[in-house]
C-alpha cells in the first residue's frame, strides 16, 4: 500500500479530492462513487480513497489504480492536509469527515428521508461546506431538517451510454433487483409475478441479467433517486416503478415507463400492459434512452460535482 501523501501533486488547474466512502457492500452509491472518481481522474482531477479494507469498494477502487487507504479518523486526518477537498459518500465518512478533516468538505446525500434532529446530528451537518443532493426529492428532505437550500447542490446520478442498447425481447424474463433492503417490495413483485405468472429473476448482477430482459421492475417504499432504473433506462429496457420519491424525477410516466403505486394488482396491470402493447414498451425505451443522455449522462454527474466543489473552495 502507498504510503499517505505520496502522489504527485496534480496541475494548478485540477484539483486532489479525498474520497472517503464506508459502505459494506458495492451498491448504488459505491458504483456513483467508482464512477464519479474515474470521470474526476479522466479530467484530470487527482482522487485519493479511504475505505473499508477488503469491502467490494475498496477492492474495486484498487484494481482501477487508485490509491486506497483504511476509513480510519487517522488516515483522514493525515490525508486531508494533503488534499484541497474531501467528498464523504456516506453517512459513516460524514461523520469521520466532521470530526477529522483539516480540509472543506462536502456530503454526498442519497437517501430518502430527512437527517436526525439530534444535537450531534446538527453539529454534524453544520461542519459541511455543501451538500450533493441526488435529486430535488432528497434536496427538499434536507431543507427539511433546516439544511440552507443555498448550500444544496442537486447532482443526478450518472450513467454509462451504451454504444448500442440491447435488443429487447418481450418475452424474456421480468428482472427486479436482489437486495436484502427492506425498503424495497420484493414481497409486492413476488405478489405481482404470481398473479400475471411471469417468471421474475431477482438479479445480483442487473447488467447482466438485463440483457434478454423484457421489463425491469423497481419497487420501493422510500427511494432518493434510483440508479438501478437509470441502468435498465439506458440499456433499452423498458421501467415499471413506484410512484416515490426520487423515481418520479427519472421517469416520465406513461411517457418514458409506468409508475405505480406499491399494490400488487396495480404492477400486475403495468407488467400485463406492456407485455402486451410492444409498440408502447417501444415508445418508453426511446424516450428513456434520450432522457438518460439529457439528464442522467456521466458528464452531467461529473461537471454538476465540480462546479459543487467549486462553490464548498470559493
């Protein structure tokens, strides 16, 4: 491992950002992060990481060549005199970040429901420069919780275009995503599945599993954005989603997907709809591939990042 500090120091234009994410598991803001610090080092930013040793992430941010350190409040300590900014990607970093960092920071924020009200939890947020809402949904819940709204950024989640969608078949499999999340209406797609018998694969990994795919189904009791339905959009697969929180930011319904409530009859009606009516499940899969391009794109993600770091060093 790379002893701290040891990077060469990048031009006077471009910046060195410490990435400080905690997470367990490589889930969807773990796979923003990876893809966040590869745009940021493609546009000739330098990114340190501090992780969890041997997590998913951490593996991941090592086999791409970035220098990766444990998430203890030393490491970030030492480290962040060694950068201009620090970007905490969870909960866990933010607190590290607010009780260690020598250097501004800023708080990626991606759940949906508003922070504590405890006094350490207000101390906490204080302490942060800005904050990256990942959609206007999240932004209103940290106003919420009395965060300034001139100290909010609103960043989409970026993905990856693909150089040609996948032919779509209609009667492939329905996917839903793998998760052992609560939140999410596994019990309601199961329902669902049963009442229209469709075969359901509840994917660990969607790239793959999308491909052959005829819908993507996402249900979810509380969601900030939903970067999972952002991936399926992009790969020409048709989304029926719940009608929640930051999902009715990424999809346009009955223009670009459906959005339901979460009861099992109602996603059974949608799955059955466009099972049936290729031509709008079409229509949906054109409208979604230029809604990504427009609002969902990695140059988005990584321009709207910069100009928040910006705004936490001016």
């Amino acid at each position: 491992m790379q002893k701290l500090g040891s990077c060469a120091r990048a031009g006077d234009s471009s910046l060195r950002i410490l990435h400080v994410d905690t997470g367990r598991e490589l889930r969807g803001g773990q796979l923003q992060a990876l893809l966040l610090i590869e745009g940021l080092r493609e546009a000739g930013h330098e990114c340190l990481v501090l992780a969890r040793p041997a997590t998913p992430f951490w593996q991941a941010a090592q086999e791409k060549d970035f220098p990766v350190w444990p998430a203890t409040l030393m490491n970030l300590f030492q480290a962040s005199d060694r950068a201009d900014l620090l970007h905490a990607h969870d909960a866990r970093a933010h607190t590290l970040a607010a009780l260690a960092s020598k250097i501004p920071f800023v708080v990626s924020r991606r759940v949906a429901f508003p922070p504590g009200r405890s006094f350490a939890t207000a101390w906490k947020y204080r302490k942060a420069k800005r904050f990256i809402a990942v959609s206007r949904y999240v932004a209103n819940q940290l106003q919420v919780a009395n965060i300034p709204p001139e100290k909010i950024d609103i960043v989409y989640d970026g993905v990856k275009q693909c150089d040609r969608p996948v032919a779509w078949n209609p009667s492939g499999p329905v996917v839903a995503l793998a998760t052992r999340d609560r939140q999410k209406g596994r019990d309601l797609i199961e329902e669902a599945a049963r009442m229209v018998r469709k075969p359901v694969i509840f994917s660990h990994t969607l790239a793959h599993d999308l491909v052959g795919a005829s819908l993507f189904v996402y249900i979810s009791r509380a969601e900030g954005l939903g970067s999972a339905a952002l991936l399926a959009m992009s790969m020409g697969i048709p989304v029926i989603a719940s009608r929640v929180g930051g999902l009715t930011e990424v999809i346009l319904d009955g223009a670009s997907g459906i959005l339901v409530q979460n009861k099992p009859e109602e996603i059974a009606q949608a799955i059955s709809r466009l099972c049936e009516d290729t031509a709008l499940a079409q229509s949906f899969i054109q409208a979604s591939l230029a809604r990504v391009a427009a609002f969902f794109s990695l140059e988005n993600l990584i321009q709207g990042t910069l100009a928040c770091y910006r705004r936490a060093l001016a």
